[in-house]
C-alpha cells in the first residue's frame, strides 16, 4: 500500500492467473476422462447377468423376463456396493467447504469490529499539513501526539525525531491512512504526490526495470536515465547480479537491505512525488551514502520528511520536529 505498486502487482496477478486458468483446464480433462471411464464402466457393468443368463434362456431353461429380473437385482446389489466409492468424491468436496465455512465463522468471530476515524484525510497537491492532529494508541486510547499544527510547503526538509517511538511511527502511518485512532485533519497530495518509505524498504518480484519505474510515469524514462541514477548511487553491482534490467528476480535474497534501500530511493528519484516520508531511512546506510541521498531529492525538490536521531545530517534539514515523551511537540527551524 505504502509503495503504491499496485498496478505492477495486477499485472503480475493476471499472469498468474493465467498460469492458474491452464492449469484448472487440465484438472477438468482428467475429472472428464475419469468421468468418462466410471460412466461406461457403469452403464456396461450392466450386461454381465445378460450374458450370464443369456446361455439359460436361450436353452429354453428360464422366460425371458427372468433376465429383466437377473439385472435388476445386479444392478441394486452393484450400487449399494459401490455408493461409498461412487460418491467419495462429493463427500470430500462437501467436508472440505463445510470445514472452510467453518473457519470463516470462527474468525468472523473472533475478529474485533473496525473502529470508525475522527482523523479526516483530505487531498490537496500543494502542501503538506496537519492541523490539530491528536493521535491515540491503541487500546487505551491515550494520546501519543497532541494537537499537531503545522504546514509543510514543497521543497521543506524536516527532521522528525524525539524519544517518542510510538508517536513517529503514528505520524507516519497517520499521514499514509494506516492509523486511525485519532482526531484532526490531514491535509497531503494524491497517491501520484507522495511517496512512503518504510524502515524495511519492500520491493515487488519482477525485473529490475519493474522496481524503479513509478507505476504511472509522468513521462517517458530512459534506460540513460535509470543507469545514471544507479551510478551515481554506485550500484552498477546491482545491476549486473540482477542480469540487467529485465530479468525477474528474488530481490530479497539478491540484495542485502542497504541495497533494497537504495533501490527504493531511486524509484523515488524517478517517480519524482512532491513529498516523501522517510521512516528512519538511514539506518542501513552509511552517513555518506544517506547525505547523497537526502542531497539528491533536495536537488530534485522533493520535500522529506526523514523520522531519525536527533543528529542526523543536521545541515541537511530546514527545520526540526521534535515530539516528547509526553506527546507535546515543538517545531524549531533551522535557517
């Protein structure tokens, strides 16, 4: 949700579901021939006290209504032989969906009704804001972030730090819709004008080429263009134990997280939103490589959003949001 990969994700769906389509296509060739093989044997089954007969009668020993009688009674003793075998099947299907149901009920169940929001979300492309925002955890319902007002224009750079865990990680997932207990406004761009970047950096399966582009481009990005962001990131080593752009691999066990990292950071670059937020993104970095990052989107005039120690890469914000223990918050520039 976070990464907005969902049409990538569909068209990975579809060809899956194709692959599905064929499959269910030769499971109902083969129920077709057994049901071929189990009708004939039934229907011919049928001739055995026929023949067994036939000698008898045609002897003059038996009339022949006592054929008509011979197969009656083959065929009531065959099917009441067979009915656990002929039904088997159908008895399975039917414990199968009875013992999924089941499942479903209980889980209905257990599951606690959805809580309706006080946090109203509304779209704006220009800005960033959030206006008398109180965020609550959870189940207690006490307050981690009280009463948060404050306006982020394009281009700001904004440190979020503080001994508060639980708020940062509300804020985030506030501003993404993840959070809903709370009150207040929140005013952010559409999907297309804001990015999220959790602290573990998810990369959908495909090629390369899959990962970096933005899902709906805002124009035509060249290969150029996608390997000179990878060198300037140095990972020219990325690119070619991934076999180039267009080979689908396991990014999770190719990559290390610093590299996810920094494949998700130039799907940023490229998507080019007007806000991003950054959940502790330089954890796996090293201080070098996460200044060039925070330079490059700066360069770009991306407004971030970086949650993070209070000493990070100090010069390369405008301002400090600082939320305490308490919940209470002070906003103090830089410049």
């Amino acid at each position: 949700m976070l990464a907005h990969r969902e049409d990538q994700l569909k068209a990975r769906l579809l060809i899956r579901l194709d692959s599905f389509a064929k499959n269910f296509r030769k499971i109902t060739s083969v129920n077709r021939n057994v049901g071929f093989f189990t009708t004939g044997y039934n229907w011919l089954i049928q001739i055995i006290p026929a023949l067994i007969v036939a000698p008898v009668f045609i002897a003059g020993e038996v009339e022949f209504g006592v054929i008509t009688q011979s197969a009656m009674a083959f065929t009531l003793i065959v099917n009441a032989l067979s009915l656990i075998i002929t039904q088997v099947q159908s008895i399975s299907n039917f414990a199968a969906v009875v013992d999924r149901l089941n499942s479903l009920v209980d889980a209905l169940e257990r599951s606690p009704s959805p809580k309706s929001t006080g946090i109203e979300i509304k779209a704006e492309d220009q800005r960033l804001a959030y206006e008398k925002l109180t965020l609550l955890s959870p189940p207690d319902d006490q307050p981690v972030l009280k009463d948060l007002s404050i306006s982020i224009p394009i281009g700001s750079r904004i440190l979020i730090t503080g001994r508060n865990e639980i708020a940062k990680a509300a804020l985030f997932r506030a501003t993404a819709g993840l959070w809903i207990s709370g009150q207040g406004r929140i005013v952010r761009p559409s999907v297309s004008g804001i990015s999220f970047l959790a602290e573990r950096p998810y990369l959908p399966p495909g090629a390369l080429r899959e990962v970096l582009l933005p899902a709906e481009p805002k124009h035509s990005i060249s290969d150029q263009e996608i390997n000179a962001l990878l060198h300037e990131l140095e990972l020219e080593s990325v690119l070619a134990r991934a076999g180039g752009l267009d080979v689908e691999q396991d990014w999770g066990t190719l990559l290390s997280v610093g590299e996810q990292r920094l494949l998700a950071f130039v799907h940023i670059l490229l998507s080019a939103p007007r806000f991003v937020l950054l959940d502790r993104a330089g954890t796996v970095l090293s201080p070098s490589q996460f200044r060039n990052v925070l330079r490059m989107l700066s360069n770009k005039a991306i407004a971030y959003l970086s949650i993070g120690a209070k000493d990070d890469v100090g010069d390369l914000y405008d301002a400090v949001l600082e939320i305490n223990e308490s919940g209470a918050w002070r906003c103090v520039n830089r410049h």
